[in-house]
C-alpha cells in the first residue's frame, strides 16, 4: 500500500535461515582470513594517518612561532641572537619532520601528502623567510631538501614507530618537499614579507621596504608564468600575493613622495591606514 513499509530483499528469507548461514561462516577460511588481512592493513594505515596529521599539526605550530620570532629581527638590539634563536628552533621542527621521514618508510608519501601538506607548506615559509632574512634571497626547494636529509643518531624517536618495517630501518631518512608545497609556502612568504615592510618602515628604515618591492614583483612575475596551467591552490594564493605586493608598492610610492615631509614615527600609522583602504576597495570589487 501507500502508506506501508517496503520489504528489503533479504526479508524474504526467513530469518532463522539467515541466522543459520550467518553461523555456518567458517573465520578460518581462506576468504574470511583475507578479509582479516585487508583490515588489519587499512587499520595501520588509518593510525598512520592520524599519527601524521598530529606530528604536522606541531609542525605548523612551530613553524609559526619561528615566523612569529623572525619578525622581532627589525626591532631586536641583538640581531644575530635572533637569527641564532631562530636556527635552534627551525632544528626542533625538522626533528619532528625525521619522524614524518621515519613513518614513510616504505610508503608512497602521495598516499599520506594531505596528512603532511599543511606542515610542510609551513615549514617553508618560516625556513624561507629566515633564509630572506639572512642573504635577501629566495631558498631553492633543493637547499631545502638537502636539510631533510637526517642521520640515525637520535634512537629515541623510533620508539614510537609501530610500521612493519620498524625492523628494517635505514641508518638515513630523508623527505622532500613536493612543488606544490613549496610553491604554496612561498606564496605564503609574501604575506610575511608584507608585513616586514611595515615594521622597518616603523623602526625607520627606508631601503627595506624597496629591496622587498622588487623581490616581490619578481616573485609575482614567477608566479604569473604559472598561470591557471598549475595546481588550483596555488592560482588562488595568487590573489593573496597580489595584495601583498600592492600593500608594498603603496608604502614605498608613500615613501617616494611624502617620505620627506612626514616624520618617520608617523609613516607605520600612515602606511596600515592606507593597507586598511587597500583591503575595503579589494574586498568591494
């Protein structure tokens, strides 16, 4: 009827029938014991999933607390201390990146590379802008692999591997950032380097903020080659670049031509009153 329930199929079986087949399943079988297998094996693969999503979430954590230190370079009396604070910290995030390394071993990383992405596009972003920092350069991916390139000296951090290779550990481990992460990281870099520019222009130096404006517009260059041909994130972190550049451009044209008449405790007010503008007008259009 209309109003009534329809029958699954397996409801025209009696149900002592079904208890009956149910109970006559053998779990020594051959099919049963494979199907044990595949669930112990997609089980290990789930905790190795979850296991990586954490160690990345630490990744990312520090690896911002680095940018978050780096930043205080303009204003810090003692900036070699802060380029030395800087390193030790950059050394404890690629000691969890060796356990990333350690994990895959024996695995495809594409198969985990969502787990690990948002760490690793982290870590180059703070390891870039202090490489920035150091030489006003942009750090290849290849300088950046090369430092992921770890020793068996710290035994400790094995302990918690649970893979089936645990074993059979290789005296190296070694993990390289994809393209795409670094791609991404360095897009992101340009946000950092933004707000660089204002903190120098506030502690008064004025050849800062020009040096990041052609370093940005190159990058920007960089990036247009790429175009819609590439990965989707990084054509949307184009626009992000876009403003960043737009925001230094507009310090340094501020500079340029009323650096002159308005005094230098004044020009950071100035130039995060006219990046405030900048971001109503991006946000209108």
């Amino acid at each position: 009827g209309s109003g009534g329930f329809r029958k699954r199929k397996h409801d025209n079986f009696p149900h002592g029938q079904r208890r009956e087949e149910k109970e006559n399943v053998n779990p020594s079988s051959a099919l049963m014991m494979s199907f044990k297998s595949f669930q112990l094996e997609l089980d290990t693969r789930h905790d190795k999933y979850e296991r990586l999503v954490k160690v990345s979430r630490d990744i990312t954590i520090e690896s911002k607390r680095t940018i978050f230190l780096l930043h205080r370079f303009t204003s810090a009396p003692n900036k070699e201390e802060i380029l030395n604070e800087s390193e030790v910290k950059l050394d404890a995030v690629r000691r969890k990146i060796k356990q990333v390394a350690q994990e895959l071993v024996g695995e495809d990383m594409y198969q985990f590379h969502r787990a690990i992405s948002p760490g690793l596009q982290e870590y180059v972003e703070a390891v870039s802008f202090q490489y920035f920092i150091k030489t006003r350069s942009l750090i290849s991916v290849e300088e950046i692999n090369k430092q992921l390139i770890f020793t068996a000296e710290d035994r400790e951090e094995t302990t918690n591997m649970t893979s089936s290779s645990h074993d059979k550990q290789p005296h190296t481990w070694s993990l390289k950032v994809t393209p795409v992460d670094y791609l991404l990281g360095v897009a992101d870099l340009t946000g950092e380097l933004m707000r660089l520019c204002i903190s120098s222009v506030g502690n008064g130096d004025i050849d800062t903020p020009f040096e990041l404006s052609q370093f940005l517009r190159q990058i920007y260059d960089g990036f247009t080659f790429i175009g819609n041909t590439g990965p989707y994130e990084v054509s949307k972190k184009l626009y992000t670049l876009k403003q960043s550049l737009a925001k230094v451009e507009n310090a340094c044209y501020t500079l340029k031509v009323r650096g002159s008449e308005i005094p230098k405790h004044m020009l950071a007010d100035v130039f995060s009153s006219k990046t405030d503008l900048i971001d109503q007008e991006e946000s209108l259009s």
